[in-house]
C-alpha cells in the first residue's frame, strides 16, 4: 500500500481542475486532489477540449512531488499516471484490451476512454510539482461532441460504477506506482512496462503526418518520450507530440 493518503478536494464545479490545484499547489501536500462534479473548461493536450457531462464522470486533477524524476526525464510522470490507469481500468474491464495511445490518451480497443494532461512546475533541472489533469469516462453513455470515439466503462458493462470508488481506486494507485516507480534504478522497468502497454504495438498501421498519409509500426518510444515509427520501406522518423496522429 502507498505511504501516502490522497487529501480530497471534492468541488462542484470549476473551469478546469488543473487551474483549481495550481492555485493552491505551493501549500498543497503530495497527492492532494482536486475532483470537481462538473469542469466547464477542461483542457486536453495543446488545447483540447475534454467533453463531460456533469457528474457522469471522472474529472479530477492530483499534485504529485516527485522525489527522483528531473525535468529531463518528465516523461517518466507521464508512463507512471497511464499506467496507474490502466491498471485501474484492468479491475473493471479484465476481459477487454486497455492500452495507452501515445503520448497518453487510453483506449479500450479503438475508443477512447480516458485523457490526461500533465503540467510540470520546474525548479532548475527538477521537478517541484507536477499536476496530473484526468478526466475518465465512468457513467456517460451519450456524447455529443465531434470526438469521433468516446467510449465509457457503462457503455462496456451496462452498469453504473460509484465515482468514489473509482476515483479512491484510481488515486492510490497513482500514489502506489509513485512509490514504486520514483526511483533512479526503476526507470528502465517503467519505461519497458510502458512500451509494452502501448495501443497498436504490433504491426503497420495507418498514420498522417502534414498531409501525408502512410502504414508505420511502432519501432520505439524514447524515454522522454518522442515516438519512432518505421514504414513499410523501412524507413524510420521521430516525431514529437502533434506532430503525427494515428489514423482511426
């Protein structure tokens, strides 16, 4: 079990979550949570919006003081909170495929399930906080945005999960794999766990790039956290966040 115990802030409403916990982030211990009924204004990565009807889901943002990851390696947060996801995710769902879609978004098979965004305070070359923004489909069974694959767990199990349980679930594990995986000697295990987790891992499928359009297979992901993709001629390029997206 983690050695820490998660500090709730369970709010109702609020523009987005990550902007709640920043504010009060420089006096806020390791694993406060920020957890709001309904967000207005959530943010995905470079300016997504995250669509969530109120109460229906998880929104909740979680402070994380990080003792061994340094700003070079902040990608490292990142594979820890996908990661405590998808194990999170494996107790619900134990039969269907949870994977992480690079950099981190989760899918259940083809859709999309969860989102994350992180946002790193440094110190020089440390780390002095991270907030780490989740918001997880629970209970919303009709979207209405033009995402083009939302799915939840109630779609999967035709039943409605508590969110406090699953938001209590969630948030230990994030802080158990913090435990973990916050230490120099795991690195390696973390990001391997990671590779090894990821969406369309095996074989060639179709991604665009700048209007380009061509069949890939994931050949690496680096530790901080650039994607490598090889093509069916065997050429090999690196693309960072944005700059390529798998096409669905």
């Amino acid at each position: 079990m983690t050695s820490h115990t998660p500090a709730y802030h369970l709010i109702a409403s609020a523009p987005s979550t990550n902007s709640v916990l920043a504010a009060i982030a420089a006096e806020s211990p390791h694993g406060t949570v920020v957890s709001a009924t309904e967000q207005t204004a959530g943010r995905g990565q470079r300016g997504n919006s995250w669509e969530s009807s109120p109460g229906k889901n998880l929104t909740l943002s979680m402070l994380l003081r990080p003792r061994h990851i340094d700003a070079r390696s902040q990608f490292f947060l990142s594979e820890i909170v996908s990661l405590s996801i998808v194990e999170t995710l494996r107790h619900y769902i134990p039969n269907h495929d949870i994977a992480i879609k690079w950099p981190n978004d989760i899918y259940v098979g083809d859709k999309k399930i969860c989102g994350i965004l992180i946002e790193n305070s440094l110190m020089g070359m440390g780390i002095d906080h991270s907030i780490a923004g989740i918001g997880l489909n629970v209970n919303q069974t009709r979207f209405i945005s033009d995402a083009p694959n939302p799915v939840s767990l109630s779609h999967i199990t035709g039943n409605e999960i508590p969110l406090g349980e699953i938001r209590e679930k969630l948030c230990d594990t994030i802080l158990d794999m913090m435990d973990i995986y916050d230490d120099i000697s795991r690195f390696e295990e973390l990001h391997r766990t990671y590779c090894n987790n990821l969406w369309r891992r095996d074989g060639f499928y179709p991604y665009t790039t700048g209007g380009e359009t061509f069949n890939a297979r994931i050949t690496e992901v680096s530790p901080i956290g650039m994607l490598t993709l090889t093509d069916t001629d065997g050429s090999s390029r690196t693309f960072a966040f944005k700059e390529v997206s798998a096409v669905l």
